[in-house]
C-alpha cells in the first residue's frame, strides 16, 4: 500500500534486498554488492534508507568490515 504524507510524496515500501533474492550469506569480496549498501563518504547506510532486514543487516556491516581491513573497499572518502 503506497502511502502520501502532507507534501503529497508517495512513500514506497522497501524490502530487503538479500530476503527477496534468497542471499543467506553476504560475501566480503563482493564488492559491487557491498558499495550499493554505502554512502558516497563510504559509510555504512541505515536500514531505514537500505530496506535491509535486520539479520542481513548485522550480516552487511560484518561483511563490510572484513573488506575494509582487507582493503577492498575504503575506510573513508575524505
């Protein structure tokens, strides 16, 4: 059900990416995947702006880790 609030902007529900494509686990060598749940300063992004569940979640940002001790993927942008 798509919802409007005040300024008439329609909400969209979001999913969770891995849910709906059956990813149980999430690879830290993965790095195209990984970057899509960062910001641009290379943050980890929240559930609220990701639609991640919260296993996959905790699963992400643990996957997210291990590649930026590995040097996969930047601890910051700055």
């Amino acid at each position: 059900m798509l919802k409007t609030s005040r300024s008439n902007v329609v909400h969209v529900p979001r999913v969770c990416h891995f849910c709906v494509n059956a990813i149980d686990d999430i690879d830290y060598k993965d790095i195209r995947t990984i970057q899509r749940f960062m910001t641009s300063y290379a943050k980890i992004a929240s559930r609220r702006r990701t639609g991640t569940c919260t296993k996959h979640q905790r699963k992400l940002a643990e996957a997210i880790k291990r590649a930026r001790f590995l040097a996969l993927v930047p601890f910051t942008l700055r």
